[in-house]
C-alpha cells in the first residue's frame, strides 16, 4: 500500500511538473511577444535583425509589428527636465569612518546636521583596501594618524579586517561607488609595499563580499605603482606598472576582469565641462577600459591652483561654472577630497554655501546631480544604445536591443542600465518602450510635454532619490 501510495505520488509530481512547464512556455511565449492579433502571434523584431531565412518563415502570416523607417527618434542628451549632468567624484584621502559618515549625512540625507539640513544629493564617495602609508600626517582633528584611515583592511594584512562592514554598508547604499585604487601606498621611504598577491586578495574577498565598484580612480605619489591609465616613460607617470604584464605589479587582468568600467587615469583637467567626460585607454596588456575626464585645478598666470581640496568647494560651485554646465548642456566630473580637512566639521560655511548652490540648480531642473558611476553609465549608454522604432495597429515602440559599447563590448541592456535614456517623439502618449520586444513597465515609463526644444519626449524614469540616513542602519 504504502509504495502504491508513493508511486501514486510520484505521477501527481510528474503531472504538476509537466503543467508547470506548460504553463511557463506559454507564458514566455505571451510576454517575449506582444499585440497577438487574429490569433497570431507577432515578433518585435525588426527586418533587419532578422537572417533571410527567418525572414522568409515570418513573411507567412504578415507580421502586424512592423518596422517603421520614416521616424528620426533622438535620443535626449540628458534625462527629463535636466539640461546637464555633474558628479562630485572624491578621492578618499586622510578620512575617518566618523569624518565620512559626518559629512555624508550632510550631502545625501534631509536630516539636521551641524552643517544644516541635508542637502539629499546622490553624492558616492570611493573607497581604499589597505593603509600603507608613514607619511606620518594628521588624519582628523583629534589627532589620528593615517594608519586610522577609514579602510577595508588593517594596514596591509588582508587577513584583518578594519572597516570592512562599513564599507560594504555604505557602497551598497550607494555612498561609496569608486576605488582609491587598492589602497593608501604612497611612502617617504620609497618602498614599494603594494603587490599582484594583495591585489589578488583583495578582489578574492570583494567578489565574496559583493563590495565591487566600477570606478578606479588613481592615487597619489610614485609610489603607488598600482596606478595605471596614463603610462609614459618620459612623463610624470614613468611609475605607473598597473597595466604592464611584466611588472611584479601587474594587476588589470584581475581589475578589469572584477568589472572595473571607468578609471580616472591620474590626469587632472582645469576644463569644467564636457560634451561627453569618456575617452577610450589602451593598456598595456592590449585591454581597453573608459577613462574619464576629471575636473581639479584651476590655472592662473601660468600656473595650477588645485580646486580639489574640500575649502575650495566655493571655486568649484559657483554660479559662473554652473551656468556654464547648464547653459551648455555639458556633462561635469568634479574631483574633490572632501573627508581631507583635519578641523572638527568638515565643511566651513562657504563650504556648505557652495554644495547649497549646487543643490538649487538641481532644484531647478538644470543640474542633475548624480554619482560618478551613474553619470558615466548614463554617458556610455545615451552614446551606444541602438534601438528599432516599430509600428502596430496605430502604436510605436521604441524597442532597445543592445549597448554597442566599443570599448567594453556588446550588451544587451537591463532596466537599470537604459535608467533616464530619453526620446523625442511627437505624441508621447502613442509610444511604449521595449527592452529586447519586452515592455517596460508603465510605472517606470515618463512621459513628457515640451522643452527648451519645443519636442516632447518618452523616457525610462532616472533612480528615485534616497534620503535614508545609513548611519542609523549600521
Ligand atoms: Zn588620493
């Protein structure tokens, strides 16, 4: 009985499993194609992705999603209602845990600080693995040396952890977006302390961890051989052995490989704004990764006035180069240190004066502020995104079907990466948009009346801002 009883079971197993997969291919069916009409199912695909044999065998019955070709869709440079882009991109030195959580709360929650409500920004700052520098400077205004910099690990030993909770905390609330680098090397000995081994430790524990950006930027003296992107011989980057496979220092293989996409290269700019801040780098070891421009001094008779110190904030935001971001409809990466000041607040009141002016363009829909990683996702993508433009029953579709990166290769592309991509259209209420021929949500899709341009526009929704205090969900 009992095994009757079993085998009873078995077969009303078998039958739910053969349902279920039923029930799943018919399901897929319905949503990777859309419109069935007079009981066929129509393909989104346009003619010209089709082979000819896949042509032929659509030709019968006639597709009713058809390709439309008399259509010039734009894409919008910048996400509905902004005008430009900006990027505070800051480079972790001499910062505390307690000095980086201090002002964070400041750029990216509402919250009463000492320094007045918050500002809400999407501000990420970046991040370092390991501390080796004896330069023997003060960390904060207690007093603290470097070693108590904020960093994943204790000194150089990857096999004690400092800080690293905290950083994946703050990266995967989206405070932390870049990598200093591997870590803090810069020496008045001249030793050379980094290595393949520490760099190979440290991506072993940020794959497990999930603590794994997308931004490099390059740190400090010569020291930090770890540095890559700018390599010339006969330069003030002779140093940089990153990239260079017969290095004992080599590491892009695994950099690149962990899914760096954007290295700023050690090459600062007095130039505010750009039409688009990427440039392709060649390595080394025949890799390409993007590079971007980073805004950092200003010149004045002949000579570099770094604006990359936090009490030069009022240098960087004033109404002169916001304007001209805006005006201009440019994007703008701004390097800063804005955990480096060693008083008690890290902002002074010009300082919080400057980061309150930048707000107020955001509010008034001419900055969109957003951190590093996004920017240049967004930049990468409104430059390689292709799409087909299809008609049925009187409806259009924008139907997105891969990022044709030719830099970092062909994708095919997700919500979130595609996030704020906006098109001109001339009735917005006719169109729908497609992720490979599947819709998109109605409530991430915006619709918009005229711009500046007097063209009207269907767009996918940019991130909704976050204001949640991290500090309290340690
Ligand atoms: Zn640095």
């Amino acid at each position: 009985m009992i095994e009757k009883e079993e085998q009873k079971q078995d077969i009303g197993k078998l039958i739910l499993i053969v349902v279920c997969i039923f029930s799943l291919l018919f399901a897929s069916n319905l949503i990777l194609r859309t419109t069935p009409t007079n009981g066929q199912a129509i393909s989104t695909q346009s003619e010209s992705e089709q082979s000819s044999d896949e042509a032929k065998a659509q030709q019968k019955p006639k597709a009713e999603m058809v390709p439309v070709t008399d259509q010039d869709i734009k894409v919008r440079k910048f996400p509905y209602p902004y005008q430009s882009m900006l990027a505070i991109s800051s480079d972790i030195d001499s910062t505390s845990l307690a000095e980086f959580e201090d002002y964070h709360r400041f750029l990216n929650t509402k919250e009463k600080t000492p320094y007045g409500q918050g500002l809400g920004l999407d501000i990420a700052d970046s991040a370092w693995m390991y501390i080796a520098d004896n330069y023997g400077d003060k960390l904060d205004h207690e007093g603290h040396s470097l070693v108590n910099s904020m960093s994943y690990f204790q000194g150089v030993n990857p096999k004690v952890p400092k800080d690293a909770d905290k950083i994946i905390h703050y990266y995967k609330a989206g405070w932390i977006d870049s990598l200093h680098t591997f870590g803090d090397f810069s020496r008045n000995d001249k030793k050379l302390l980094f290595s393949r081994e520490l760099a190979d430790l440290a991506w072993k524990e940020m794959r497990t961890s999930g603590f794994m950006p997308e931004v490099w930027i390059n740190h400090g003296t010569e020291t930090n051989v770890q540095n890559f992107g700018a390599y010339n011989p006969k330069g003030f980057s002779f140093y940089q052995a990153g990239d260079d496979p017969k290095s004992p220092y080599y590491h892009t293989d695994l950099t690149l490989g962990n899914g760096i996409k954007f290295v700023w290269n050690s090459v600062g700019m007095s130039q505010f704004s750009y039409d688009d801040p990427l440039f392709p780098i060649k390595l080394r070891d025949g890799k390409q990764v993007w590079g971007f421009y980073r805004y950092a001094y200003d010149m004045a008779a002949g000579k570099r006035i770094w604006t990359w110190e936090v009490h030069e904030l009022p240098r960087q935001f004033n109404k002169a180069h916001l304007d001209e971001l805006a005006q201009n409809e440019k994007y703008s990466v701004v390097a800063q240190h804005l955990g480096k000041g060693y008083e008690a607040l890290a902002f002074n009141t010009n300082d919080v004066q400057a980061l309150q002016l930048l707000k107020k363009y955001q509010d008034d829909r001419k900055i969109l502020v957003a951190r590093t990683e996004r920017l240049l996702n967004y930049d990468r993508v409104n430059h390689y995104i292709r799409f087909s433009v299809l008609q049925s029953e009187g409806k259009f579709y924008i139907n997105l079907t891969k990022i044709e990166d030719p830099v970092l290769g062909e994708s095919t592309p997700i919500l979130e990466d595609v996030r704020g991509l906006t098109f001109y259209v001339n009735d917005p209420g006719q169109y729908t948009l497609l992720i490979n021929s599947v819709p998109i949500p109605d409530q991430e899709i915006q619709r918009n009346g005229a711009d500046k341009s007097g063209k009207q526009s269907i767009g996918i929704k940019w991130f909704e801002p976050d204001y949640t205090d991290y500090t309290r969900m340690n």
